[in-house]
C-alpha cells in the first residue's frame, strides 16, 4: 500500500475578490439565475447537486431540510440578506412554489449544466474557469464562515461531514495565498 501525502494548500480556489466581481457582472448583465446559484453556494455551503433541490417554498419557509451524502438529513439555514433579495426575485417572476433554478427550457437545471456554464460565464468575465466551479463556493463558505464564527464543529454539520478532518480541507489556504502570506511576512 503506497501513502500519498495530502497537500497542505488547495488549487482553483476562488478569491473574495474575484467572487465579488463575478456577482456583480451577473446583475449587471441581468443573469440572475447563475447570481442566486453562486449566492446560494457561497452562502450556504451546499454542493451543487443539493442547490438544483431548493423549492420556492423553502425560501418562504427560510431553511431547506436535505437528504444527502452519508444517508442523513441535514438542513440548509438560509442566511437572511439572501433570503430577501430571492424573495424579491421570485416575487418579479411571479413564483411562489416549484423549483428555483431552471434552463432556458424551463426545466430544473442539472448539476452538469452549472458546471459547463459557469465556465462558459467565466471565460465571459475574463475570469480562469478553473477558478469558477460550483465547489469553489463551497470553500469560499467554508472559509468565510471559520474566519467569522471560528466553529469547526458547527461548520462540519453544516456542511454534512462525517468528521473534523474532512472539514479542515476547506481550510487549508490556496497556494497565491500561501504565497502572498510568506511575501507580506518575510521583509528581511
């Protein structure tokens, strides 16, 4: 049995920065089925599959209960800023139930489809596309929330994992950050 050592930096994260960029250019250009999808991602901590689930009811009711990885319910808390600015969207497009993010066909759109997308949209924005998958969210939530809250515990039920080793992974920072680090650090 050969050991493979694991990495202690993540690749194709994407930045607050370029996170920020990439949701104003998708309301400025009027996309706003990708802006709540990436919201939602970066919000909540979901994996792309349990995204496509969310219901227009949920968003009323504040909080999605989802049957996921490792056989278990867990439930999405939707943070209320999101909640809002969704409530309004689907007020604008007259949806009070069914589900939230459909194609162009006006079918419930599938996890493939988001990730071939959100390539497309990064090339669209002058963004690398290996930055801009659906996981790359769920870091940032990730992150965002340990640096705010400072809770692995809490973090690891929400995100579903079986233990504290799988959710010190999103921790671990991206190599550019690593390498801005040492940069700011070491002046001698």
């Amino acid at each position: 049995m050969v050991k493979i050592q694991q990495k202690t930096y993540l690749d194709h994260m994407i930045s607050e920065a370029d996170y920020e960029y990439l949701k104003r250019c998708l309301l400025r250009d009027e996309r706003y089925t990708y802006y709540f999808l990436i919201r939602f991602m970066a919000a909540t901590g979901v994996r792309v599959s349990e995204v496509i689930q969310f219901q227009a009811e949920d968003i009323f009711s504040g909080y999605k209960d989802i049957y996921s990885k490792g056989n278990k319910v867990r439930r999405i808390y939707i943070p209320q800023s999101l909640r809002t600015d969704t409530l309004k969207w689907l007020s604008f497009l007259h949806k009070s139930h069914g589900p939230i993010f459909l194609n162009r066909f006006g079918s419930p759109i599938s996890p493939g489809g988001i990730r071939s997308q959100l390539k497309t949209i990064a090339l669209s924005y002058h963004m690398t596309p290996e930055m801009v998958h659906p996981h790359a969210f769920r870091h940032r939530f990730a992150k965002s929330f340990i640096e705010k809250c400072g809770d692995i515990s809490l973090l690891s039920d929400l995100l579903g994992h079986k233990n504290l080793e799988t959710t010190r992974i999103y921790l671990r920072r991206s190599s550019s950050e690593q390498y801005e680090i040492v940069n700011r650090v070491v002046t001698w």
